[in-house]
C-alpha cells in the first residue's frame, strides 16, 4: 500500500510514519514550518520512503506528488491554539484552506481513503460529560477548533459526493517523544530559569486528557483497519484526565525542587480559546477492541521525564 501523509515531519506525523514504513510505501509532504527533518532523517536511505518539501497551499504541486497513492494521513496543521489567535490567517490557511486542496488533489487523482487528525477542541465547552462523538451543535471557541471543525465538514461533503472515505480521529492532549511545545514545556523551561517560583496560567484546575503519542498512532491505525463507515469518526483519547496544577506538582518533583512558590494568573482559562474542562467519551474507540497502554497520568509522567532528559 502506498501512504501519503502531510504534515509527516511534524511530532504526531513522524511518529506514523514510523509505523506506516513498516507496512508499505510512504511519502511525506511536509513544509517544516512545525515539522523538522531529524525527525524523518533515518527514513531518507529507505527506497520505501520519500520526502517532499512543498506546501499544501500550493495546489499544482500537491495535485502532481499526491498522484498513484491508496491513503492519504492529513496531519498536517497549526498545533499552537494561541499563535491562530494572534494570526487569524493562520487556522484559515493552515486548516480550512489546505484540507480544501488536499481533498481537491485526492479527487483529481482518484484517491479514495482519508485519514484526519482533528481534535476536541471541535466540542468546545460541551456541555455534556463525557463527550461523546455525536454531541452537537459543535461550537468551538478557538481558530484552531474552528478551522478543524471546518475539515470535518470538507471531509464529509467530499465522501458523499465523490464516493470517497474517510477516518477522523479527534485528539486528546498528545504528549511524548518530539513534542516541541505544551504546558510541560512551558513549566520546565520557566523553573529551570527561576528554580524558587512557577507562574501557572488561569487558576491551574484546568483539566484535560493527556494521550501518549504512540498510543495515538497505534489508535488511528486500529481505527483505520478496524472501522469501515463511510464517514469514521472517534475521540480518541485514554483513561481519565490531569490538571495542571497536577502537571505542576510532577514536574516539580521529577526536577528534584522543594519550596516553589505557585503563583496562579487567576480565571478559568489558561489563554483565550482554551477549554478549561475536557473529558471524552472513548468507548466507541474500546467497542471496537482498542484501548491505549497508558492513562492521562501515566503518559503524563513518561512525557516529563522523556522532555527532562532529552
């Protein structure tokens, strides 16, 4: 089988395309304006493998490299919530527009099969808990979900019309390997230049679920093999959810610091377009026999210590 996969330089991405060489022919179209190279660099020797370094807005392009592929793995995204907020374009170009072209390149070229990384932040502050994937209306508060709900809608209409089929799999907090930027971050690089204080956005009871990263790419995989709708949808998330004060106080121990003086900004939010409060229902993903090796603070504390000594 022959996988295209956008975005596959990217931290989610490249983790699948770990997995996808295994199992056929992989081409990875990637622009590294999140991804980076060294993250596909032991790929380049396989003639199994192939990396494009173009742009999806560029549509010529995408049509002519996307040619005699069997799946398309759309990745490809702005992952930062608060940078769409600061450039409105960017969620626009980056999510509604590229989704566009790589659906356009895919029935130009006969391609059939889709799989979409969305996310939760599709639901916004649902009120309904745990969320399930048929909750409704879907009003999201941030560009980024906005933007993501947008593509599902693309995706659906493409499948409908042009016969097309399509897996989308809607993201908890992924955390893990190549993670280049999140509140562990953020906790991590503040304490190692004020070891005595820790600045926390909001109130620090924000609460969401945290998913390991190659338990996500093993859940999309599952998902892909394992559900045959037209149009597949799943949250695909884990066991429970941490909060950030939590996240806070692991951090902290596994930094070896005593005596941290907490100081919380106040309000429920951490930025504009945050949800406070994320709690997924997952049992459509566990109906059909996947579940994740590890739960929200599991991967949370494995995701620490892999960011500490990388």
């Amino acid at each position: 089988m022959k996988f295209f996969v956008t975005g596959g330089a990217g931290f989610v991405g490249s983790h699948l395309v770990d997995r996808l060489i295994k199992e056929g022919n992989v081409t990875i179209y990637d622009n590294l304006s999140l991804g980076k190279k060294e993250f596909i660099e032991r790929h380049l020797p396989n003639k199994s493998f192939r990396y494009i370094e173009a742009d999806l807005l560029d549509l010529n392009k995408l049509k002519t490299e996307m040619g005699g592929h069997d799946v398309v793995f759309h990745l490809a995204a702005n992952s930062d919530i608060s940078k769409g907020t600061k450039d409105t374009t960017i969620d626009l170009n980056q999510g509604i527009i590229a989704t566009y072209n790589v659906l356009e390149s895919m029935k130009l070229n006969g391609i059939k099969k889709i799989v979409f990384s969305s996310t939760s932040a599709v639901y916004g502050e649902a009120d309904i808990i745990p969320t399930p994937e048929s909750y409704g209306a879907k009003l999201p508060i941030s560009l980024y979900g906005a933007g993501k709900l947008a593509g599902e809608a693309l995706i659906s209409a493409y499948c409908h019309l042009y016969g097309m089929q399509a897996w989308i799999f809607r993201f908890a907090n992924i955390i893990g390997e190549r993670s280049t930027h999140g509140v562990m971050f953020d906790f991590i690089n503040k304490l190692r230049k004020n070891p005595k204080e820790l600045e926390i956005l909001g109130d620090g009871k924000q609460k969401k679920p945290y998913l390991y990263v190659k338990d996500c790419v093993d859940g999309m995989i599952y998902g892909f093999k394992h559900a045959n709708d037209g149009v597949n949808v799943f949250n695909l998330g884990c066991d429970g959810n941490t909060n950030v004060d939590h996240i806070a106080k692991i951090v902290i121990e596994e930094m070896n610091l005593k005596n941290v003086n907490i100081i919380h900004t106040g309000g429920k939010r951490g930025w504009k377009g945050d949800v406070p409060f994320v709690d997924f229902d997952t049992s459509k993903m566990r109906n059909i026999g996947w579940k994740p090796s590890l739960g929200s603070d599991g991967a949370v504390k494995k995701a620490i210590k892999i960011y500490l000594h990388k």
